[in-house]
C-alpha cells in the first residue's frame, strides 16, 4: 500500500499542486485540505486509521502524533513543506523543490545509538561564598551539594550541605563521572561554638561527583566549556543567569541517554607507528578533548564528544567517522535531494546546508519575510564542521549547481574554512559559499539577490563509498579533463617525492605506512607506491633516515594514481657463493667500501667476504671457519663397557 501524504495549505498561505505533488512524489496525494489540525483534523483521523501517512506538517508534529497514539495507528511521518518551500516571496512553481524535500522525509532513518549516563545528583559548587552559598540553599533539598570556596571566612554552620575550602588543582570528566583533586583542602568540623573549625590544610585531596556549577566568574575549567555535559557556568554578577544555572543544575539527576556522535575504527589510523608521529588532524581540531593518543591510534572518549564532527571531516583515512546519522545517510540525502528536484523538473539548484540554528531562522524568515528563494533546497544536519570537502564535492557532482553553508554563532569556521578551501581547489571553484548571516532578513535577501548559478551538469556520480572514494569521483566529475591539481599545504591527497640519490632502499617507510601506498617489491629493490591509497599524513618522511622523502598534496584524476609506479630501484646484489640475488649492490659496496680492512671484524679477506654473502651462504661460511661462533668444546670419546670392565680388579 503506497503511503498517502497529507497536505493542508494552512489557512490558504501558501500555494500547493496536489496532482503535480503526486506524480513528482509518487506518494497518494490527499485532496488539499486548508485547516488540517483544527477544523479538518477527522481527515487526518481517518488516514492514520487506514495505513501509512506521512503529514506535510513540522509545526503540528506533537498534535498529530498525540492523535496517532490515541487511535493506536503508527505514528506518522513528518516533512515542512511550508516553511522551507511554500511559504516565500518567490512567484516561481515550488512543486520540485517540494517534491525533493518529501523524497527526503521518506528516507528510512538510521537507528540512534545511544549509551546511558547516570548522575546521582552530587554536586560541587564553586565560587565565592556569597553567590555559592545561595545557590547551595536552593539546591539543597534536590541535589546532595557540596560547596568549595577558596578560604575558610563566612562559611554557615549548617547540616543541609558540606563546606570545605581549598583550590582545584585538577579536574577531568563529564556528566556523572567528574574526578577532582584540590590543594590546601580543609573540612568544616561540625562541632565547636562560633565560627566553624576548619580541619588542617592538606594538598591532594581527590573526591568524585555527578555534576559541577562553577560560580567563580573565572576561566573555565575546560575547553569548550557549553559542550561539557554536567559543567554549568555562571557569571556571579548576574542574577537571571545564576538563576538559570541553578534551575539547570536541579534537573541533571538520573538517567540520560548520551548520543554516540562518532564511530572509530583503529586499524585504519594514522596516528603513529613505532613511536614515529604521523597524522593528528583530529588531536588538532577536537574542541573538548575528548580525543587522545593511544598508541599507533588515536582512543575517543565518547562521553566527554559533543559531536560538532569536526575530527570526521579532517580524518584522511576513514578511521574517525561521524555516526548521528552515519555519513553514509547524509549522501544518500543528498542524492535523494539532487535526483528528486530534478526529476520534477527543477532546474540549477542550490543547496542550503544548515544546523537547528540555521532551522529557526528559516523559520522566522518565512514567516515574517520573504523565505527562500524556489531553487534553494534546504538540508539540515546534526553537526555542520562533518559537512566536509567531500560533501562539499558530492553534492555538486550529484547535480546542484552550488552549495551554500548557513554557519551558526558556535559553529567552528576554521575547520568549515579549511575544508572549502580544499574544496575549492579539487574543483568546486567559487560553488561553495559559508553564509556567516545571523539575521533571517538578511538571510533571505542575500539568496534572491545574489547572482544565478549556472545550469547544473547532468548529475555524473551517484555519492556512494567511502568519503576519499566519493571526494575522488566528485572531483573527476567536475574537472574539465583528467589532470594533477595541486592542493594546499595537509591536503589528505598527494603524492611522495623520494631522492633517489639520498635514499638507500631501506625501505622503512614501505614496512610503516599505515595505508600501504608505499610497497615493496619481495623479488628485488624497489619501492613502489599508489598515489591513491597515501593520506599525507608525514610518517614515511618521518622515519626516513636519509631525509629522502617530501611531500606534494596534490589530485592526481588520471588512472595512473590508481596503479602502482616505481619510485626507487637499483640493481640487486648476486652472492659470491651461490649466486642468489640479495641486497642493493649499491649498499653492499658502501658497506665493504667501508669496513674491509678498516675495522677489526673485517680486518683479514675472509671475514669480509662474507657480507657478499647472503644469509644461507653466510652462516655455512661461519659454521665452517677458523673462529666458528657456534663450535663448541671437542666431544669426549663414546665410553664401551669394556672401558668399565678392563678397571675392575676382578677382572
């Protein structure tokens, strides 16, 4: 049974076409109702009675699925129509675009992956006494309060909280699992008649809790403070957001379900190989620190991950991923996007990538303004900083004619900078735009004035694989011939220069590249490597003891980086025993050149022959030498029972 869409032009403010809507959907179109929620909702009753319904509806959203409960129907699914397309200034037909924004909705949806946090409701307040003690008072009947102030002066004598003074020298965690030691601690003796008795300082003290309120008004005591679960800041001076902190602090008792933002697969970092530093993109860009090292890769902690996405974007070998949803389902969003509005018959559109924030001021715009132009398509995302250069690339190559990314007040520019600047360079030119506007009026008028895009290509890839394989096909899709593009400087795209006059064949950079674009030949010396497996991530010119190797970030769209070319070979050396082809004779020759006769292993024609030996060859000639390491003392002779016998006196 096909899933019938329910379309209301909501009071008659805006213009639907439910038979053009059908066939661009493919969806049974309902008749066009005008006051679906209210007056016409015995419709709405009887759809969701009869099967599948999805509700061109956002704004009515809890009325509707309240209603599906009540009738015991599956709750139905949701998709605006209005605010993103119907509502606008613009006099042009929005059926496409509604079209590709129902296509959208009618994607099945990933399952969230979650994890519990538990908090019991321990609290540390920090701050000067006045401000801290007051919050306490409030606290004290919902959380079990503890406050720390820095000097024992003006503390209450009271049994609704605990008081000690002393200073934080560390902190670490998040939400229901917060770890502090503080120096100079002292504890309030309950006992005693006037100011309360403060036991002796001491340095070290360590104690545990659920959630922290930091009243002192002073530098946070973590990165990206807003993104710490369970750590609340204040400014002691202003009463409102003290008061909000409190009231936030009096929820964050029980159980939480905590969004698995990334998903990390450890064979595929880059970080590090034996103890050699390589990549640390993600180390760089991660504003909480929930990234650490760990070895040859990097661990997350995902209690500690805020999901901004940003280490998913700079990953250059797949290893972090962003999994709220999985970036596999924001491309089939996209192709789902780009295929729907063209087949419609919309023509040159734009995409307009977006978080809640950029949401609400869609919103605001199409109520109170102009909305958005017919060709804008919106996409909102969980994390803008995931929204990376291969995104960047495969929405252009699956048929928008330009992308537009609505940045919000925390979104993090610099790596949305970096990442269209890659962008820009691997083919996308001037098609991606990061709009910093905060004002929806605003909004609005930069998307109807700003010039047309030109006529999109004909979509040329449909964006499946992995992001690396997606940036590639996009690229070549939009280039206007196969060529070598240069890239800027940590570029995850490039090639390996090696000095062949420097390099001695080692090959410690083959046996340690972590995405094996440098190779070895086990037949005879040669390095090989494959452009498109190398993530430039450093460690070959890292370990290199001849400091032979450079980097060159660049795009190479010919087949050729698909292969394996050779960067370095020289002739093999031939045993002087058996002939068998071991070593580079280059470095044979160095090494002989160098220590026969000159050193006192090798100091007699013998010992030296045998590095022009190779392993089999050498140990025979060892074995059977003069000063064989492996002879040991003569063997004594077999004694008979006629040796006994021939002692004995009896005999």
């Amino acid at each position: 049974m096909k899933k019938t869409l329910m379309i209301c032009d909501c009071l008659g403010s805006q213009t639907i076409d439910a038979v053009a809507l059908g066939a661009a959907t493919g969806l049974e179109c309902s008749r066009l109702h005008t006051d679906l929620c209210q007056s016409q909702i015995a419709a709405a009753t009887k759809a969701l009675e009869g099967g599948e319904v999805m509700i061109a509806c956002q704004q009515e959203a809890e009325r509707f699925g309240a209603l599906a409960e009540d009738l015991g129907a599956p709750e139905p699914a949701f998709v605006d129509i209005r605010d993103r397309a119907g509502w606008t200034s613009d006099t042009r037909d929005t059926t496409a675009k509604m079209a590709a924004l129902v296509a959208d909705a009618a994607l099945p949806q990933p399952p969230s992956k979650t994890t519990d946090v538990v908090s019991g409701g321990i609290c540390l307040i920090i701050g000067a006494p006045d401000v801290a003690i007051a919050a306490a008072e409030k606290l004290a009947d919902i959380l079990a309060v503890t406050v720390l102030v820095p000097d024992g002066a003006d503390l209450p004598h009271t049994s609704r909280f605990d008081c000690c003074a002393g200073r934080l020298r560390d902190v670490s965690g998040t939400l229901g699992q917060f770890h502090i030691s503080i120096d100079a601690f002292q504890q309030v003796l309950p006992g005693g008649r006037g100011a309360p008795t403060l036991t002796d300082a001491r340095d070290g003290a360590k104690s545990d809790c659920d959630l922290i309120l930091d009243l002192t008004g002073g530098t946070p005591l973590f990165p990206a403070p807003d993104k710490r679960d369970g750590y609340l800041r204040a400014d002691p001076g202003s009463l409102p957001a003290v008061a909000d902190a409190v009231l936030e602090a009096s929820q964050m008792v029980g159980t939480f379900e905590k969004p698995l933002h990334v998903r990390m697969e450890p064979s595929l970092c880059a970080h590090s190989r034996a103890g050699q530093p390589a990549c640390s993109n993600c180390l760089d860009v991660c504003p909480t620190g929930a990234i650490l090292p760990a070895g040859e890769h990097v661990s997350i902690d995902p209690l500690i991950c805020a999901g901004c996405g940003a280490c998913s974007a700079v990953c250059p070998s797949g290893a972090i991923s962003y999994d709220a949803p999985p970036v596999d389902h924001v491309f089939r969003r996209i192709g789902t996007l780009a295929s729907a509005y063209r087949k419609a018959g919309g023509t040159s559109g734009v995409l307009l990538v977006h978080d809640a924030h950029g949401a609400e001021m869609i919103r605001l715009a199409a109520r109170y303004g102009n909305g958005l132009p017919v060709d804008v398509i919106p996409l909102e995302i969980e994390a803008l900083a995931m929204f990376g250069h291969a995104e960047m690339l495969g929405s252009l190559a699956s048929g928008f004619a330009a992308v537009d990314i609505l940045l919000a007040p925390k979104s993090d520019r610099d790596v949305l900078h970096s990442q269209e600047t890659l962008a820009a360079a691997m083919g996308a030119g001037d098609a991606v735009t990061l709009l910093d506007i905060t004002d929806p009026d605003a909004l609005s008028d930069h998307l109807f004035e700003r010039e047309a895009p030109a006529t999109a290509p004909a979509p040329a890839i449909l964006p499946q694989g992995s992001r690396r394989q997606i940036a590639r096909l996009a690229a070549k899709a939009l280039a206007a011939e196969e060529e070598v593009i240069p890239l800027p400087d940590h570029a995850p795209y490039g090639a390996v220069i090696v000095d062949t006059d420097a390099c001695t064949l080692c090959l410690a950079c083959a046996s340690l590249c972590p995405s094996g674009a440098l190779l070895d030949n086990p037949d005879m010396p040669q390095l090989r490597f494959k452009e498109d497996a190398c993530l430039q991530c450093g460690l070959c010119a890292n370990v290199c003891p001849e400091d032979a190797i450079t980097l060159q970030p660049r795009m190479d769209l010919t087949d050729a980086a698909l292969s394996q070319v050779v960067l370095n070979e020289e002739e093999p050396f031939a045993c002087v025993e058996c002939g068998s082809l071991f070593g580079v004779k280059s470095t044979v020759e160095r090494i002989m050149e160098k220590l026969a006769g000159n050193h006192a292993m090798f100091d007699n024609p013998a010992a030296a022959r045998m590095i022009q030996m190779c392993d089999n060859c050498r140990v025979q000639a060892q074995f059977h030498g003069q000063n064989n390491p492996f002879a040991g003392k003569e063997r004594p002779q077999v004694r008979t029972s006629e040796d006994y016998l021939s002692k004995r006196k009896d005999h």
